[in-house]
C-alpha cells in the first residue's frame, strides 16, 4: 500500500538503511511500487508510491536543507490553490 512512514529515536543514532527498508518492503505488497528512505541522526522516513502523482524522488529539501518535504497522493485542487499565491 502506498504511503509515509517513520521512526524516531530518542538518542541521537543514525537510523539503519536496512531497518527502512524492511518497512518499506513491509508496506510494499504488490508489483511495480517504488520506495526511498533517507535518514538522519534520531530520524529516518520513507514512502512507498506508484510513482504517478510525485514521480520525482524525495523528500525534497529546502534551500538551506533544513527542511524535508515528502508528498504522498494527489493535489486535485492545484491550480485554486495556486490562485492564492
């Protein structure tokens, strides 16, 4: 099933590759869904995606790399929102 998904650690240890993996692939129940994991010290998140709506890889970092953005489905009502900025 497509979706996010996370862990936190209270210290400050590097969350393994192989434990996201292992959820992605938990998450990863038909053929054909992609996923990507990224990790971070007390932080490691991933999604699992058709690769349709968001076919780009995340998450997208923020100019200063500070922030982290993953999306996951669709934005049907873009181009409204748009209207507003």
């Amino acid at each position: 099933m497509p979706g996010l998904f996370g862990v936190f650690y209270s210290s400050k240890e590097r969350v393994k590759n192989d434990l996201l993996g292992q959820m992605a692939d938990i998450m990863r129940h038909q053929p054909g869904l992609g996923s990507e994991t990224k990790s971070w010290p007390g932080f490691g998140a991933g999604r699992v995606h058709l690769g349709i709506f968001q076919p780009k890889p995340q998450p997208v970092p923020d100019a200063e790399d500070r922030y982290h953005l993953w999306l996951d489905g669709e934005l049907v009502n873009r181009q409204e929102l748009c209207k507003g900025y």
